[in-house]
C-alpha cells in the first residue's frame, strides 16, 4: 500500500486534473494552506500547465484569527494568575466567562470590529 508526501501529491494532482475537467475554459482559482502537496514543484507546475491560479493563505496571521484574540481574553482574565481544583472547574469558568459576553462584545474583544481587522 502507498503512503506518504507522494500519495498526497499524486492525490492533490489528481483533484486539480478534475476541477480543470469539471471546469473546462473557465477560470479557476483555487485558496490553498502551504500544505506539502500544494507546495510541491510537480503541483505547482501542473496547477499552472492547467491553468488553474493557486492563492495562498497566509501562514498563521494570530492578528486575522478571531478565535485567537478571544483566547488571548479570556486566557488574560481567566487562566492567569489563577489555581484551579481540576481541569473542569477552569474549564467551568472559561465557558461562563465566553457565555457571559453579549454579541458585540465577543466581536470586540475579538479584534473583529477593529477598523484594523
């Protein structure tokens, strides 16, 4: 049986050779992680041969991910500085701090109604 990079590259080729089949004169644009498969030069070249435009997210950007501003919250107002019985009393209080939070809130703390976000 085939495993590794090279079954995962052989895989990513494949699904671009159907999405240009699927797709035929139209233009594609596909958003991709950095994942090895996509990185690799065979992907690459073939994405290109089919005319398919890859878009690559950012690596890790903690400043555009919601979750991690909020995380970066409740770990300042919850988690430090604190001692806790178990794991569940502190995971008690996390999910009261988060519900605790009205809509706008959540979004504020967040960094997602930031002008900058």
């Amino acid at each position: 049986m085939a495993r590794g990079p090279g079954l995962q590259q052989a895989c990513f080729q494949g699904f671009l050779r159907l999405l240009r089949q699927s797709y035929p004169g139209r233009p594609i644009g596909l958003v991709l992680d950095r994942a090895a498969c996509h990185t690799a030069p065979k992907s690459q070249a073939l994405a290109e041969s089919l005319d398919i435009l890859l878009i690559w997210l950012p690596k890790q950007w903690s400043e555009l991910n919601g979750m991690d501003q909020l995380w970066r919250e409740l770990k300042a107002e919850i988690s430090a500085d604190l001692q806790f019985q178990n794991i569940e009393e502190h995971a008690d209080l996390a999910e009261q701090w988060v519900r605790s939070l009205s809509k706008t809130e959540a979004l504020r703390k967040a960094g997602i109604l930031s002008e900058s976000f």
